[in-house]
C-alpha cells in the first residue's frame, strides 16, 4: 500500500493526467484507453476424483482498445494506425504506451502500462446527430507491461 505522510499529494492516477502513444506519437485526442491482460488454464481433470487436480497455464493475451475522437483529414488509415487493406499482411506490429503525463513529488512520470507487439485488429465509430464522432479502435498486443516490470524489460 501506498504510505499516506502527504494527503495533499495525489496518489491515485487519473485520465486527466494520462497520456496515450503509438509509436511513440501522442495521440492527442484520446477519449479514453483501456487494457486487459490473461492468462489461459487448462484443468487437470484426473480419474476418481471430482475437483480439479490443478490449473495449468497454457497461453498469456493480452489487448487493449482506445476511445479517439475522429479529426477530418486525419484518419486512423492515414495516421498508419489502422492498416490499409493492400497493407494488411506487410504491416508492422506498433508499440503502445499510457503515460503519467504530469508527474508528482512521489513519482517521476514515464510510462504507467506499456504494450510490445501491437497491431490493430478492429475499429468501430459512432456518428451521433448532436454530439462528437469517436471511433472505437481494438488491438492485440504480445506483452503488456507496469511500471513495475518496465525497468526489467
């Protein structure tokens, strides 16, 4: 747990402070990111014996999905985000990053999750008549990482 010896600090991380990179590019108008990591067990079913014996681990996903706002002329296609369909196959995979945009006393900023391996898999948008068009962006990623694993990698 977090020590508590200065209230007025913040200590919990806020959307208002995160930023969110592809390929090392801030993706300026990003309504929201978010992320999920597994871990895939297989049962060990034995005869003559009802519970399972133990969970193996047989396969580590992880993915993310981003919320952007949609900017004429500058679409995920032409950002190279979102891969052109004569693309596809020879697209290289991107790197992704959600970052403490403001540091604290109690922290020095830097990345807070970060993802290897990234490619986009799948993109949605929504054009509602009286509100601002977003487009929904999935991805799939080899690794995920917390600032508590990046010093290692």
């Amino acid at each position: 747990m977090p020590e508590l010896s200065n209230p007025g600090s913040p200590k919990v991380f806020s959307g208002a402070r995160a930023r969110f990179k592809l390929q090392g590019m801030t993706i300026g108008y990003a309504g929201g990111v978010s992320g999920e990591e597994t871990i895939d067990y297989q049962p060990v079913d034995v005869l003559d014996l009802l519970e399972v014996k133990e969970h193996v681990p047989v396969a580590y996903r992880t993915s993310l999905s981003a919320q952007i706002f949609r900017v004429i002329g500058n679409s995920l296609k032409k950002q190279g985000v979102f891969p052109k369909m004569e693309e596809i196959i020879t697209s290289e995979s991107l790197s992704a990053v959600v970052e403490n945009a403001e540091p604290t006393p109690t922290d020095n900023g830097g990345p807070v999750q970060q993802y290897i391996g990234v490619r986009a898999a799948g993109h949605t948008w929504d054009i509602p008549a009286r509100g601002l068009v977003s487009e929904n962006v999935t991805f799939v990623a080899i690794r995920t990482m917390d600032e508590s694993e990046q010093a290692l990698a």
